[in-house]
C-alpha cells in the first residue's frame, strides 16, 4: 500500500512538474527574441548626418535605403562598425513602400514544396516564417497579426487548402501567429458579409502578419541612426573609387556621391561597399565593372486602392487562382481596402507607372469573389501604383539563366558586396548574411562577430502598449482617432509627436487640425517628419504619411498646407514652393494612378438617354450665361459666388478640415455650403473643379466634356464630381427663380 501511494506521490510530483516545465516553455520565448537595450544616441540632423559623410571615414558604406540597406545598416551598426548608408531618392521610395504590406512566410511556396517534395522551398518558408515572428516582436506598433480568409467553392477542395494551411502551422511550429480554422459556408459570410454565398462550400482561415511598409523601413534607418550609422536620403552614387590592395588587386575603397538637395558632391572613403539598390543593382554592378553580365529580370506589380466597406474591418481575402495562375490578395489597411498584385516584365525606371489594364485585371478578378450588392466600379479607385520586384539570377552559378527562388549574396573581384532579390519579410536574414559576407570579403573587425538584431526592437517600440493611445487622449486632449493613428504610426514617440500639434481653437479636439477631414493625420504629423529626414513634399505625403496611397485626390487637396508647414521648418522661398507643389502633383498623377482614372474616364464611349442628355444641356447651358458655347472659369466663379460664396483668386492655404469629403476625396459643394456658408473659395480650387473636367486642358469645358463626365459617372468610371454637383444645384436654383416668375404677386395671395 505504501509503495503504491509512494508511486501515485513520484508521478504526481512528476506530472506537475512536467506541466510547469511544459507551461514555462510555452509562456517565454526564444532568449535570442529577448528584446535589447533601447540606444541612448539622440537621432542627428540631416545636416549632421551630411556633415558625417563629408568628414569621416568608414567600415561599411551601403548603397540603397530601401527595407534591404536599411536593415543592413542596422546589422552592421549594432555589431560595432562604423556604418553609412546613403539613398538617391528617399527611404523606401522604391518597391519598400509599394508591397502589398504582409509579413507572409509564403503558403504557395510550400504548397510547391510538398507537392515537388523541394527542400529548397521548405527551407525558404522556414525561414520566412521565423522572421514574421521576428517582425511582429520587434515593430509591434507598426505590424500585427491579420486572419486572411481562403473561400472554397468546391466541396473536395475544403480537405485540400485545410491540410495545406495546417501544414503551415506545423511549420511554423511555436512561431505560429494564431492557428488557422475551418468555416462553414454560414460562419464564414458571417466574418466576410461581402464574399458571393452561392456555392461556396466553406472557407479555411490563416494568419499572417501585416505591416505598414514604408513606416517600418523608416524605423529600421532611424534605429541604426540611433546605433550610430550615418544615414542619409537624397544623396546618390555617380561612382566607385579603387586602390590596389597588397596582392596588387584593384579593390573598391571609396564612392562618388552627390547631395541631391544642394547639388555638392565629394567621396566617402570606406573598407566595403555594399550594393542594396533592387532593381538597380545592375547599375551600381556595372559602376564597378562596365563589362559584368545584368543579372536583373525586373516584374511590375500593381495593387489599387478601394474604399474600406469593400471588406471587413479585420478580415483579408485570399484568392488562390486567378485567371493567370497568379495570387490576389484582398486586405483591409488603413481603413481602406487594398488589392494586388499583378506580375509582368517591365523596364528599371524611378517612376514605374500603373497601367490601365492592370487595374482592370485586378478589379476583374475581385468581382468573382464579391456578392452583387458590391458592385466594383473602376470610379472606387481611390489609388493606384506598381512597385518593381529585383526577380535574380545567381551569378555565383554557372547557369545564370534560371531566377533565384529567393536571395542572391555575391562579391565581385574588386570586392563590391552586392545582396539582391529576396523579399520584405526576410529583410534581416539577407542583411545577417550580407555583413557576414562583407567581414569576411574586406577583412572588417566587428565588436560583435555575432548578429545582433534578432529581437532587437524598433523605433517607437520600447514603450509602446496597445492602450497607449488613452494616455494621448487623456493628456493631450487629442481625438481617439488621431490618438490612434499616432499610437499605430510613431509608437512610444507619438507623445513627442503630440506636444507639437497646433490647437484647434475648439471645445474638443483640444489639439491636433486634421491636414483632411477625411483622415487621422494632423499638422504635427508634417513637422515631426521633417525631423525623420523627409526632404520633399513627396516624401510627406508618400511615405511619412501614407495619404497618397490610400486617396491620390485627397492627397492633392491636402498638399498645400503639407507644403506650408514644411517651407515654414525647412525655410523654403515662393519659388520652392511651387516647385515642390509641381513635383508632388506629377508624382500622384503619374505614379500613383491620377493620370490613368482619368484617361479610364475619357476613353469610354457617352451613353446617355435622349432625356438625359437634354437636361444636362439645360444645366450646361445655365452656367454658360453668355452662350459661349464652353464654361470658363469666370463662369464657374459666378456660378459659386450665386449660390453663396464669395471668391478671391488669391491662391491662400484654406484647412478643409471641417469640410465633409465622400469617400473617395472629392470635395462636395453641399458640403460646403452646408459647413461654411458665405466663405471664400480659393482660386486654385476653383481650378482644381475646373481640371477634372477639361480633358483637352484648354482652360474651359466644353459641352461633350460635360456630357462624357456625366456618362463616366453613370457608368461607375466616376464617383462624384464637384463640376457635376454645382451644375445640379445651379440648375435647382434656376428653376425655382422660374418659378417665382410665373406666379405674379397680385395672384399669390388672392384667395377667392
């Protein structure tokens, strides 16, 4: 009896202590994920970070300050080199900022694993894997876990996608986000109200990580800015420097460079070069040896940007074979609903443009998937861009014909280190591999031999909580929205970013004028990122705001006072004001789909009833009182100042802040007369109503660009146009000035 209690007592003992031992391992994670100290460094100037790179020599220079160099110049910095990095536009004004925001290991790529039985694949996505835990750990303000949503629509299939979408759990092992689950048809129109129910089957739902892309490659440059690297946008390589080592070998130990904003340039002595341009490695390659074979095979990629009722607030789509085999991915960010990515060969250029042809693609193959009560329209295109993808081949191998699956190292005789291909997610590995090849090519001596960044967190990150934003509302006074926003975009450093906002004047919000109604970004937003090094107005409304990828019209509207408040702590002349305005406003044309709605507009055929065609005549024909046969610009004046607004040509900075915007940015003429009653309207926007309608650029609208805006709209290729809007009420208020001419006074009040 004794020793059988004695037996019951060691197993009891036994089991706890395996539970707890059990428990333990499961509540703490990987010591190598055990967050580092936050570094002291204050964050420099950019005239400090100038005078850096004109004084000073170094370990390690990189080339390029996209999510690659960045995350370079972070590795090499925190083992103990003296590091620069220098960028010719701004920090992840390339493909870094035009991803489709996930932090992803990959499924399709391991479904080919097994299904080819391909180590090289599995390994990949192992690899991916631990980094989007990675990533989540380090930037938690920035990048958080998104269930995205796999619907089935043939009963056979469910088993299928539900093995493969396990196995990426399996893989994931302890780094799994959340584990994936299994839909009924009911539960799954339930989380995604607007997929199409008839026969769906069910639907399977994983997790992956998503980011906010260009904000996550700025922390990256500012935390190894904060671990002592030289870094600095607008400064491009014209050229390599050589010396003749020992051996008598020709060996890099310099580059050319030229300040983009003040047109110097001098060179930056340094022991390695390392070449992290994407698309543009073959240029830095051929810098260094004009004979070298490209090794490039660039693919444009482009998503668009739809309203945010297009899907859930926290729940993506995933559509797994589209009509060209490729992958699109549906996916609520920033209360807006972004869709892409298309995949085709494409030319190197600074300013990859979107094509009318992707967008519809796109917005075809998101119409399988939609029920009927969404009707997609080409007019809910708030944004468009393409982001070009550095496909590779391996020049370490014979074969350079065939595209690395993943990343490529290489060092070339002179000892250029040049890291291409690769993707967002495993930005730190392809960086941990780069700096071990780069101690080793340009024997460099580390403090640290070791890697440092796994688990080192970012800027912002140190204090941040997922309550943080109360405290911004309760100290500051801010808007929960704003508050939100600011918790989300700077972390720990949106308290900084709160004592520089503006007071509104009104009851609540104390602090904080909204640069546009329609989003959360506030004036304090513009000067705190003059202080990240944003340089242009581009760089405001691309990349530290993200305004131009989620409205391009609403970023237009709001450019002005953008370009305000930056000449005000940049200290620029009328001149550069202008120039900056024109700048940004061929950026958001041509890059980010501006040009291309509006040739999507023009191009369609008028399809107008008799009837309608008539009354936009009669409409036309009221705000071209002279009957000049086109309206001008003074008719559009007059036509305002008629219905209760006084006007100035003087081109003054107006907040539209309390100005009601539809959702796709386009200022309503209800709106605001309801908001402002007798105010004056400013001559530039006065022009702005008049441009989205003058399709020949003339100066005036003539009576068939009326007519086919009128026609855009009824087909869904327009929203809303405030051209549109002004000639309904013009036409409204004529009518009962009509009326008021046909009952005479003597018989209004006659009685009998």
């Amino acid at each position: 009896m004794a020793s059988k209690l004695g037996r019951i007592a060691v197993g009891g003992i036994a089991g706890t202590v395996g539970a707890g031992l059990a428990t333990y391992l499961f509540l703490t994670d990987d010591k190598d994920r055990r967050p580092k100290p936050r570094a002291k460094r204050h964050l420099p100037t950019r005239d400090e970070q100038i005078k850096s790179l004109q004084s000073e020599s170094f370990d390690i220079l990189i080339i390029g300050g996209g999510a690659t160099g960045a995350g370079c110049a972070l590795d090499a910095a925190t083992r103990g080199l003296k590091t620069a990095m220098v960028e010719a536009d701004d920090f992840a004004s390339g493909t870094s900022s035009r991803s489709t925001k996930l932090i992803h290991g990959g499924v399709r790529y391991l479904q080919k694993a097994i299904m080819q039985l391909d180590v090289e694949q599995y390994r990949m996505v192992k690899e991916a894997l631990h980094e989007r835990a990675a990533m989540l750990n380090s930037a938690p303000h920035l990048a958080y876990p998104l269930p995205i949503m796999l619907p089935v629509y043939t009963w056979w299939q469910v088993p299928y996608y539900w093995v493969g979408i396990k196995m990426y759990d399996i893989v994931a092992g302890r780094k799994t986000v959340k584990s994936s689950y299994l839909l009924s048809k009911k539960n799954a129109l339930e989380l995604f109200p607007m997929l199409r129910g008839d026969k769906l089957s069910g639907a399977i739902v994983y997790y992956d990580g998503q980011q906010d892309d260009a904000r996550m490659n700025l922390a990256i440059a500012l935390t190894a800015a904060r671990h002592g690297a030289t870094v600095a946008n607008h400064v491009s390589v014209i050229g390599l420097t050589k010396e003749k080592n020992e051996s008598g070998q020709e060996v890099i130990n310099g580059a050319k460079v030229k300040d983009e904003i003040t047109g110097k340039t001098w060179t930056v002595p340094t022991k390695c070069v390392i070449n992290a341009t994407g698309p543009f490695t073959d240029s830095i390659r051929k810098m260094d040896n004009p004979e070298v074979k490209e090794i490039c095979s660039p693919s444009s990629g482009v998503h668009i940007t739809l309203p945010g009722y297009y899907s859930p607030e926290q729940m993506g789509l995933l559509d797994p074979s589209t009509s060209d085999g490729r992958v699109i991915f549906f996916l609520p960010w920033q209360r807006q609903t972004i869709a892409g990515t298309t995949d085709l060969p494409c030319e190197v250029t600074h300013n990859p443009k979107p094509t009318e042809d992707e967008i519809m693609f796109i917005l075809e193959e998101i119409k399988n998937y939609l029920n009927p009560d969404v009707e997609v329209r080409r007019g809910d295109v708030l944004s468009a861009w393409s982001g070009i993808r550095p496909l590779v081949s391996d020049p370490n191998k014979p074969d350079t014909q065939s595209l690395a699956r993943n990343h490529i190292v290489h060092v070339s005789e002179s000892k250029l280190v040049t890291i291409a291909g690769g993707k967002w997610t495993t930005y730190r590995a392809m960086a941990q591999e780069t700096i071990d090849a780069a101690i080793t090519a340009c024997s460099l001596k580390p403090v640290h031999k070791e890697c440092q960044t796994d688990g080192l967190l970012m800027e912002g990150a140190h204090g941040w909580t997922p309550t943080m934003y109360i405290r911004l509302v309760q100290d500051f006074g801010l808007e929960c929205e704003v508050a939100q926003h600011l918790a989300r975009s700077y972390g720990d450093r949106a308290f900084t970013v709160a004592k520089m906002a503006a007071l509104t004047g009104k009851r609540w919000p104390i602090i904080g004028k909204k640069i546009h109604p329609e989003f959360p970004y506030i004036d304090a937003e513009i000067r705190y990122g003059v202080r990240e090094y944003a340089m242009t107005a581009t760089d405001m409304i691309a990349r530290r705001l993200r305004l131009a990828f989620l409205n391009v019209q609403a970023a237009q509207e709001a450019l002005p006072d953008i370009i305000h408040i930056m000449a005000e702590e940049l200290n620029w002349s009328e001149d550069e004001k202008k120039k900056q305005h024109k700048l940004a406003t061929e950026f958001l044309q041509n890059e980010m789909g501006q040009n291309v709605n509006r040739a999507s507009r023009d191009k369609i055929p008028i399809n107008l009833k008799k009837e309608e065609i008539q009354l936009y005549i009669k409409r036309f024909q009221i705000i071209d009182k002279d009957r000049k046969g086109y309206v001008s610009i003074n008719d559009i004046r007059r036509s305002l100042k008629s219905l209760g607004l006084r006007i100035t040509d003087d081109e003054i900075h107006t907040l539209l802040s309390d100005i009601n915007v539809t959702y796709n940015g386009q200022l309503e003429l209800a709106d605001y007369l309801q908001q402002h009653g007798e105010k004056e309207v400013p001559g530039e926007e006065l022009h702005e109503i008049l441009r989205e309608i003058d399709t020949n650029m003339n100066g005036q609208v003539e009576l068939d660009e009326y007519l086919q805006m009128m026609s855009a709209i009824k087909s869904g290729h327009v929203t809303y146009s405030r051209f549109a809007r002004m000639a309904e009420l013009e036409e409204q208020k004529h009518e009962k000035e009509m009326l008021k001419k046909k009952i005479s006074v003597e018989r209004s009040g006659g009685g009998l």
